[in-house]
C-alpha cells in the first residue's frame, strides 16, 4: 500500500501541534488522480483551523491541512478524461470539497478529484503553480466578475501585502483601475508600490478613510476590497463612494463583524466558491490569468519557501505578519 508523507495535528494548538506521518493513500478512485506534491501554499485559513477560528471545525484526531499545491500526475482512477500520468498540475479548493481538514494536501502526495486539478502552463514551475492560482482566482473573483472594476476606479485594498491583496495589486493595475493598497505600517510600502499599487495608505500614519478621500477628490473609491472585517468595518465603509462596493473577502480580525449602514453602498461577502460554481467563470478567470501571466502583468510574490520538514515553522512565520506575499512549502522526493 502507497503511504504519503502527510501534515497533521490532533489537537487545536499553536504550530508546535503539527507533526509528519506515514499515512496510507493507496489507489484513485473513479474521479481521482494521484498527485506527487512539489509544492504547497500555506494560507491564513489554514492557521484558522488549527487554531479553531475557521468556519468549520477540525476533524480530530488526524486532522489535514492545504488547499493549494502543485506537483505532477502519478496515477488515474477510472473515468477520469484530460489528465494522464507525467501530466504538471496544480491543484485548487472546489465547492464540493468536504473540507481540507479532511482532504487537506500538506504531503508529498495526495489523492484529489481531478476536478481539482488545472494544467499548469508550460515552463512554470511548481512554487509558481502553488501560489498562483487561488489568490489570482479570489481576487479575479471579487473585482472582476463582482466588481466589475474598471479603467480609471479606484479600488482600495485592505491586507494589501497578503497574496490575495497583491494579486488584488496586480489585477487592479492590469485593469487600468487605480489600485490604493492599505497596510499596516509604512515598511512594505515600496513592495507595494513595486507590484503595481498607485498609493499606499500606512493604517498606522492616521485615518484611512480620510486619506482615502484626499486621494479620490473626497468622492472614495467605487471598490473597497477587505480582508481583515472585525468592529472597523462600518468605519471602512465610509471609503466607499455613493452606489459603490464594499467587497469583503477575508477576517483576518477575528471578531463580529457589524454590517455596515452608510447607504447608498453594496456589501458583498466574497468567497472564491463564487467563481468555482459556475464554469463559465471558472474560464474566464483562467484565460484573464494565463494572459496576464503572458503580459508580464501578473506573477504571484513569492515572500519565502520552507521545507516539508519545516512546517511548524513556514505556520510560524504566517503567525508573524512580517511576510509580503506567499509562503510556500517546498518537497523533495
């Protein structure tokens, strides 16, 4: 029986409760694929679950982890059409997934639906094809199909220095929209201004919403795309411009979340299952991707990569904030 070196935790804690195992995956199913992992994303819902602060809970003991990777196809179950052995994949999130808790792919291989999978473009490899796709999808998801964003609106972006905040950056860009990106603190504005942010806003130098409006001619932005939610949103939604947007895709606060009443606006709780249950999106979204990667427009920013071996510490390092861009976990066979 095939085992796959797999991430696991038995007990909600802090990175210290994750640990590798020898875990038996045996044959695809009707549907499945069998993937050897080269790479994983590691994503803040991820260190939710661990932590108990996800939407669902955690399947204990033995719980997983991931919902994004990239590696090459070793086997195909019955019925399975479009991939074969040898075939360089990445692998995404879909509706119809139980959970990552319990099919979560932080190993060296995994069994996925091979719905799951998109063929990974020629010549890009396995760290770009485990942090490309679900911020570009959540965050095409949002300003695109949503937003309608367009050339000359201007969208801010809360968590800009996240990868779903600066793939947000580069679409916004791409667009020829008018990309504000809000962070913390004032040190990660140059890497914000060099992935294509037209001005950056430090939440720390004082008021967002003030130094949104000086920056809009005081009308604020028709998009305000929102990762972080918590008691400051209804403040936030004072950036928004009459009959604009307020897309709120992420909670990285923690706590409720007032719906906010500043109309004329629309709130909208963006999850990237919004994409993923349509096809027609889905293809949209793909071809949008595939061109700007051509264009040179879009590229995810890869912040640091850990070994396999040093999962506890690729989540601590999540934990610390201090990251632009994506954390990856790299595998060697």
């Amino acid at each position: 029986m095939m085992k796959a070196r797999t991430v696991l935790f038995d007990k909600l804690g802090g990175p210290e409760v994750l640990y590798l195992a020898d875990v038996e995956i045996g044959e695809p199913g009707p549907g499945e694929v069998r993937v050897r992992i080269d790479a994983f994303g590691i994503n803040r819902g991820e260190v939710f679950l661990r932590t108990g602060r996800y939407y669902y809970d955690a399947v204990l003991p033995g719980s997983r982890l991931g919902t994004e990777a990239a590696g090459v196809v070793e086997a195909t179950g019955p019925g399975v059409t479009g991939y074969a052995a040898g075939d360089a994949v990445s692998i995404v999130a879909k509706p119809n997934d139980d959970g990552m808790s319990i099919h979560g792919i932080y190993a060296d291989r995994a069994i996925v639906a091979a719905e799951r999978l998109i063929h990974r473009p020629e010549g890009m490899d396995a760290v770009t094809g485990a942090a490309l796709w679900v911020p570009a999808f959540t965050s095409y998801g949002a300003l695109v199909e949503v937003g309608q964003l367009g050339p000359g609106d201007a969208v801010v972006i809360t968590a800009a220095s996240s990868s779903v905040g600066l793939a947000a950056v580069q679409i916004a860009a791409h667009l020829g929209a008018i990309p504000i990106a809000v962070t913390r603190t004032g040190a990660k504005a140059d890497r914000l201004l060099a992935a294509g942010a037209a001005q950056v806003i430090a939440a720390d130098d004082g008021d967002v919403v003030k130094q949104v409006h000086a920056l809009t001619g005081d009308r604020g932005a028709r998009l305000v795309f929102d990762g972080v939610a918590g008691p400051g949103l209804p403040e936030l939604a004072r950036a928004v411009a009459p009959d604009g947007m307020l897309i709120v895709f992420g909670s990285l606060d923690g706590r409720p979340t007032p719906l906010p009443m500043w109309w004329p606006i629309n709130v909208y709780g963006y999850a990237v299952f919004h994409l993923f249950a349509d096809e027609e999106r889905v293809r949209r979204a793909e071809d949008f991707i595939t061109d700007g990667l051509r264009a040179g427009a879009l590229a995810p920013v890869i912040d640091r990569a850990f070994d396999l071996s040093e999962i506890a510490e690729a989540h601590r390092y999540m934990e610390s904030d201090t990251q632009v861009g994506k954390i990856v976990v790299t595998v060697q066979h």
